[in-house]
C-alpha cells in the first residue's frame, strides 16, 4: 500500500509538472490561446506549445528515466552505491565523442552537426563500456574498477580541455554552453529516438529483473541459478551506453539524476532489491528531471547546477550512512 501510495504521489506530481511547464512562460499567452493552440497548431502559441515546450517536456521526461534507469542498472552490476555514468566515465566518453565533433568545425545543432553529435557520443560512451568491459576481469575488487572508471573520466576530461584550448571562439562557446545541460534544445526526432532506447532499455530490463537480483546475491550464485553472465555484462554495457549518449547529445553531460535517483527510491520505497526498483526509477527520474527543468526556466540557473544541488547532498548522506554503519 506504502509504495503505491508514493507511486500515485509521484504520477501526481510529474503531471502537474508537466502541466505546469507547458502552460506557462515568458511568452506572455492566454489561458484560452494555449488552450486552442494545443488542438491547433496555427499561429505563434501553436509554434510556442509544439515546437518548443513539448519536445523540451518530453525530452526532460525521457531524460530523466533513462538517466535513473541506466544508474539502477550500473549500481545493480558493480555492486557499488557509487555507480552512474557520470561517475564510471561514461558521460565523460561521450562529452569527449561530442567535443572531437563539435570542436573540429561542426557547426552543433546544424545540418549535419546533429547527427555528428549524436554519433560522437554514442561512440564516446560505448568505447569507455567495452574498455570498462574488457578489465572487468583484472580487478578484484569493484571499488578498484570504480576508481579506474573515474580515471577514465579525468583522462577524457583533460583531452576535451586540449580540444577546447584549440577551439575557435564560436564553437568554444557553443560546447560551453552545452556543457551546462538543457532539455531546451530538443526536437521531435530527438524525442523519438530516445523514446524508442528507453522503450528497449525498459523492456529488456523487465525482462532480466529476476537475473539483476540473483546477480546481487553474487557472481557465483547467479551463474548456479542459470544467469547468463556474458550477456547479461554485454547487455548493460550496451543499454546504459546508449541511453547515457542520446541524453548526453541532445541534453549535455547531465549530472547526478543516474547516480543519486535509485538511492531515493531505496530510500523512498524502503526496498533494495534491483528488479523491483525498475518501474519506480524510471517514474522518479521522470519527476526529478521535471521539476529541475521547471527550476531552469523559473530561476536561470544552468541544468546541472540544479541537478548537483539536489544529488550531492544524497551522496553525501550516502557516504556518512556508510561511514556510520562501518564504524558500528
């Protein structure tokens, strides 16, 4: 009753969220032009409604879930609280794939440049995955991988700091601004795409949920009960790239929602089994990355300052609750 109680709130939330977004702002229109722009696409509320807060709404929506969902599923495979794409380099490869498009002379958001953008980051993260993936087996320790995985981060960050120190004004100040993160340059072929990842991604996750809790209980325990260890390390390798590099592409290097979203949800849901956290990740992904765009656009502040506001004080908690228990 406890979680479909939270569930409903949250539903609750993100749709007046939702609402809220999408029928308010500086534009300066009726109740009554929204209203009919929203059956009618004519006019300048027509062209404000569908061409500029839709796509920016779904693509905080979409953002949101596969960004939560994609830090459920590095959490689940690293046994490691700490685990996200920000954290394992992942978010960095793609900033480093869109920064060797960007800043070698494609114009960002123009003609080609999008769907150079979108291929630099897909590459970018995939590449830090497979190494990831490829020196699984010299650690022993999950903690020395995660260290490994945020000097991948640093080593990515200094050669995109190279490109920029080379850069031409315009373009510099392009990548800097989409360095902030915003869901305010979405299109329509943007949302597609990333709806149909995190479709795949969801479903395929629903699907292996049973897999994700016998894979808690330990390697060797999951391989006894029939888990298939290779694709299940292929298959989130491949998920939580993808959804790391659209949202990353579109939105920019993003922080802390895949991180600190399924730790509010343990919190939340009082539940830490990773199967059954699929469905109530995505929901507060969903919400958080709403109410982050509604502060963006009320307040001016760039996307991932508001993000780091909300997600560092729970890795914090995190941290000292950890700290805490170990010293007990």
């Amino acid at each position: 009753m406890r979680k479909r109680t939270i569930s409903a709130v949250l539903g609750v939330l993100g749709a007046m969220l939702f609402a809220v977004g999408l029928f308010s702002g500086p534009a300066g229109l009726s109740p009554d032009e929204q209203w009919t722009a929203l059956f009618d696409r004519q006019g300048v509320a027509g062209t404000i409604l569908w061409d500029l807060r839709l796509p920016r709404l779904c693509m905080a929506v979409l953002s949101g879930g596969a960004l939560a969902l994609a830090g459920l599923l590095m959490q689940t495979y690293f046994k490691n609280p700490l685990a996200g794409p920000s954290v394992l380099g992942v978010t960095s490869g793609a900033t480093l794939g869109v920064a060797l498009v960007s800043l070698g002379g494609v114009a960002m958001g123009a003609g080609l440049g999008v769907v150079g953008t979108v291929a630099g980051a897909l590459v970018g993260s995939w590449a830090v995955m497979l190494l990831l993936g490829a020196v699984i087996g010299w650690f022993r320790s999950r903690s020395a991988l995660l260290i490994f995985g945020l000097m991948i981060g640093y080593l990515t960050g200094a050669l995109v700091t190279v490109l920029q120190a080379g850069a031409e004004a315009g373009a510099l100040q392009a990548f800097v601004v989409w360095g902030m993160g915003s869901f305010g340059h979405a299109s329509w072929s943007g949302v597609l795409v990333l709806a149909a990842v995190l479709l795949i991604a969801a479903l395929w996750s629903i699907r292996h949920r049973h897999d994700f809790d016998m894979w808690m209980l330990g390697s060797l325990t999951a391989r006894s009960m029939g888990v298939n260890e290779r694709g299940l390390t292929y298959g989130i390798l491949a998920m939580t790239g993808a959804l790391a590099a659209l949202v990353t592409a579109w939105c920019g290097p993003v922080a802390f929602l895949g991180l600190a979203t399924p730790h509010l949800v343990r919190i939340l849901y009082r539940q830490h089994g990773a199967g059954s956290l699929i469905a109530p990740v995505l929901l507060m992904g969903m919400v958080l990355a709403l109410f982050a765009d509604w502060t963006v656009r009320f307040t001016a502040i760039p996307l991932n300052a508001v993000l780091s506001m909300v997600g560092a004080p729970v890795v914090l908690w995190l941290l000292l609750r950890r700290s805490e228990s170990t010293a007990r």
